[in-house]
C-alpha cells in the first residue's frame, strides 16, 4: 500500500480526499499546514507521494515544493491549486511539481494522477519507514537503500507485520500467519526470529525504532 502525505488546509476538502483515497486503498497522512507537512516527512515515515495545495495558510506552496526538493530530489508531488491559469501551472511546473490540479478537482481524476505518479516513479508498492523501505510486491527490504539479507521466514515475518503499523501481534498469531496453522513447535520461535530480524534492522530493543515488544501480549511494528 502506497503512503500519501496530503497537505491541505480546508477541513472539507481534506477529510473529503482522505476518505476517498482510503476506500480506493491508499494510505493517507494528512497536514494541514506547510510546516507541518515538512516535519512529517522529516521525522516520521517518508510518503511515497505528496498532494501538495499552493494555498497554505503558514507557507506558501511553492515554498514547501523547494524545500521538500531539498529533503528528497525524487519524491513525486502533485500540486493542488485554484489558480487555474497558465502562469501558474507553468510556474509549479517550473519549481519541480510533477503534476498540477486545478481546483475543483475530479476525486476519480485525483486519483488516476496520483496512481501514474506512483507509476512511473515505481513506488506503486512501497512504503518507507524511516530508512527502511518495503517493496510489497517483490517481497524485498532496503535499509538504509541497502537491501537486507533475509531468510524467507525472516521476510515474511517482517512483511506481516508491517502490514498495519501500531497493531499487536500475538505469538499465536503471527504462527499461524508465519509458519501456518500446521506448524507444532512451540511459540518461542517467534522471539527466536524477532531477535533475528532486530539484528539485521539494527533494532534496539530498548529503544526501538521498528519492531516494539508489548509485554504480555506480542509484538508490534512502529513507524506511523
């Protein structure tokens, strides 16, 4: 699932393309201003994509599209706007915009835009997490940009949970999703592989940046 940091100011129309997006699939973070936006994607999970409105009521659009430039080169950005006239697509353009959307916008239309972005930067299937990112569909992991050597256990674990950050696995569970409803052994395996997978995230257990111990209960995957 593809990570969307949406960055617009008018409540309506925020929840209204933050629901919207959701049902079709996506994940969505949402700023309502630029700072705001630009902390995001500084400290917390880097989006795969930023919907980005010109009208902020701190910064100037144009303003978070430089310094997002500055953060990552290669992050793809589609500007909204409701300055519709040719100056104004040509200047967002100009200033590093991939895309440009005029205001009102087509929810359909917003969403086709964004899945050719996705596309064409070939992030359609990532999530980043901080310095690790998962390609879903090819089951692989980078940290760092790096790829990480796992085992097929290893990544199947990781990838189950990371599937929906902040939820808490039990040990039954993630047995049953990992090694499947026949495995027999006993459910230490799974601290086993946790300590496994840690060492190769260079996972602080005290500390953790990924993967988070929930005593008496199981594990959990942070990052959102």
């Amino acid at each position: 699932m593809a990570r969307i940091l949406l960055v617009e100011d008018d409540p309506q129309v925020g929840e209204l393309v933050k629901r919207f997006l959701e049902k079709e699939g996506l994940g969505v973070d949402w700023a309502r201003t630029g700072r705001e936006a630009l902390h995001q994607v500084w400290n917390k999970a880097k989006p795969d994509l930023v919907v980005l409105d010109r009208g902020l009521p701190d910064l100037e659009g144009l303003e978070v599209l430089k310094a997002l430039r500055d953060l990552d080169p290669m992050l793809p950005v589609l500007l909204l706007t409701g300055k519709a006239d040719e100056d104004s697509r040509v200047e967002g353009l100009l200033e590093g915009a991939d895309d440009y959307l005029g205001k009102p916008f087509s929810l359909r239309e917003l969403l086709a835009r964004i899945k050719a972005l996705l596309r064409r930067s070939g992030k359609e299937g990532r999530r980043h997490f901080g310095p690790l990112e998962l390609d879903l569909e090819a089951k692989k992991a980078y940290l760092e940009g790096q790829p990480l050597k796992l085992s097929a256990t290893e990544t199947n674990l990781l990838f189950v949970l990371a599937q929906t950050p902040g939820r808490v696995y039990t040990r039954e569970e993630l047995l049953e999703r990992v090694w499947g409803p026949e495995f027999e052994g006993s459910e230490r395996v799974v601290d086993a592989y946790i300590r496994l997978l840690r060492k190769k995230l260079k996972d602080n257990p005290q500390s953790p940046r990924f993967i988070e111990t929930v005593v008496g209960m199981g594990y959990r995957f942070l990052g959102e």
